[in-house]
C-alpha cells in the first residue's frame, strides 16, 4: 500500500473510484451518490485544496481524503457557522480547513490508512484550525471517532443534523499545525 499525494486533476480522473470508495464507507445510496460526485468535482477548485489517495500495489484506490480552507458561502461552512455562538465562530472558522472527506473501503479498516491519510492532509493543511463532521457512533467502537481522538480533535457540535441527512453528526475541530510526530531516541 502506498499513500499518495493527489492533485485536483488526479481526484478528477479517479472520480468513480472515489465516489464508490464513498458510497462503501458511508453507506449511502445510489441516488445519493450521483449528487456527491457533482460536489466533488466543485470542490476540487476550492482553494487550499489537498489530497491523499491510499493505493494497492495493483493501484487500486483503498482510500482517499481531501480538503480545502473554508469560507463564507460554501455550504457546510455556513451550516456549521448559524450553529456556533460568535466566539466559537471567531475561534473554528476565521482561519480553517475543512476535512471534508476521509474514507477507507470497509476491507482495508483497521490498518493504519486512515491515520496516515488523516496525517498527511493535516501535514498540508493550510489554516490555523481544521473541522471535520461525522456521523454520531459510539466512540469507543467507531474506528473514526477513535482515529479522530487519537488526533486530538474536540466537540464542537454534538447531534447536529445537516439538511438532507436523517442522521446526527458530531462536528470535531483541533489546532494546527500538527506536532511532529515523536521520534524514538537516538541511541549512541
């Protein structure tokens, strides 16, 4: 498995593979899935656009995550702002990037390319704070939300619902830039 930058005509030309990676992971339905390529493709133009893609040595697409520097008028933006009162606006959303989206085929959870992916996006993430949103699970079962920990990230909302979605999200933020990940001593 390799894990690899993308740009946005890379994304671009795995488009299928991306929107059927995410329809895997999420659970959604086919109609569904047909809107969120069209989302997709737009947000490939947002700026501060980074990608990853986790690759098979087949250069199959196990997963992929991307995001962008958020900003009035784009729609999760706005959504997850009328939520906040204005210090949490001030202190998430002045200076962001948004984890839009994370995802690894079921069969290749639990070995370490959601880490590695998240890693590498937060590496290159511009912005003081990132914000991701995820569906509500049990923490302690729920290999996002135990990634998420693991990385550091805080409620921000709890239960929210987006339009369009039956289903609560937790939205998560945390500080950047990442700290460097511990080295093991050096032995003389």
């Amino acid at each position: 498995m390799r894990l690899v930058r993308w740009t946005p005509d890379d994304l671009l030309r795995r488009l299928d593979d991306v929107v059927a990676v995410y329809g895997e992971a999420m659970g959604y339905r086919a109609d569904l899935l047909e809107a969120r390529r069209g989302y997709i493709a737009t947000h490939v133009r947002r700026p501060g656009f980074r990608a990853v893609a986790s690759l098979t040595s087949e250069g199959h697409l196990a997963g992929f995550g991307y995001g962008y520097v958020g900003g009035p008028g784009q729609w999760w933006h706005d959504q997850v702002w009328r939520a906040l009162d204005p210090a949490a606006r001030q202190r998430w959303l002045t200076d962001c990037f948004e984890v839009v989206e994370l995802h690894v085929r079921p069969p290749a959870q639990g070995h370490g390319l959601g880490a590695g992916q998240l890693r590498a996006l937060l590496t290159m993430a511009e912005g003081a704070t990132t914000l991701l949103s995820t569906p509500e699970a049990d923490e302690d079962t729920s290999r996002a939300w135990r990634l998420y920990r693991r990385f550091g990230f805080v409620d921000i909302l709890r239960d929210f619902r987006f339009p369009g979605d039956e289903r609560p999200f937790g939205v998560l933020g945390r500080e950047l830039p990442l700290p460097a990940p511990e080295q093991p001593p050096v032995r003389s």
